[in-house]
C-alpha cells in the first residue's frame, strides 16, 4: 500500500515537471532549430510598436537554425530609455534562441518592437 503511494506521488511530480517544462518551452525557453532544414543566413524584420517615430529593426544571422548575432537599429527610440537593452536583447536572443525577450522597465513599447521585428525577421526563414 505503502509503495503504491509513493508511485503515485512520483508519476503526479511527473506530470507536473513535464507540463512545467512544455510551459517553458513555448514561453521562451530554448527553441528547437528555426527551419527545415535548420536555416543558415541572414533574415531582417522592422516594426512600428516602439515608441519612437521611426520602425525598429532587427537582423539576424542564424548558423543551423541557431540565432548567432542580432545586429538592431533603434535609431528611433529615446536614448536614454534603451541604453542596454540591445546589448541585453541580444543576448538572450542567442541564449534562448527566440524572439520573445523580458520587457525592461521604462521601456516596455521599445521591447515590444524589437520582438515584433524578431519575429517578423524569423517568419522570412523559408520553410
């Protein structure tokens, strides 16, 4: 009876460890390989979501399918809000493999446009 329980127990952590990691799998966490065949390139993607007068954009080169540089234009956005962000966008990008970067406080609408412009970059992948 004892050992049915604790089975029990184990196959619901189970369960629960599993959902958790799906979760965190579509909420940002390391992406599988972008195209098929994993894509070798360079793709661009702009946006209007942030907060300045002119689009964001965003480049990047993926080796594999691998995000390995994100080159950003924020020409448009107010300087002093987006100090660090590219630098902390792009090193996620490479980290997590994804467009779906942390919104920095004090600039939440800047953000906003540079994953719009990531994903619209990684929707030009041919499939």
């Amino acid at each position: 009876m004892k050992m049915k329980i604790i089975v029990s127990m184990v196959f619901i952590v189970l369960i629960f460890v599993l959902t958790g990691f799906l979760a965190y799998a579509d909420q940002g966490g390391v992406t599988l390989p972008w195209g098929n065949p994993p894509f070798s390139g360079t793709v661009q993607g702009s946006s209007i979501k942030g907060y300045g007068r002119r689009p964001i954009t965003v480049t990047l080169t993926l080796i594999e399918g691998r995000i390995v540089d994100v080159i950003m234009n924020l020409s448009g956005e107010t300087p002093r809000y987006v100090r660090g962000l590219p630098e902390k966008a792009k090193t996620q990008m490479i980290n997590t493999n994804n467009w779906d970067v942390d919104t920095v406080s004090g600039a939440t609408k800047s953000v906003d446009g540079i994953r719009d412009a990531a994903k619209r970059a990684l929707e030009e992948i041919p499939h």
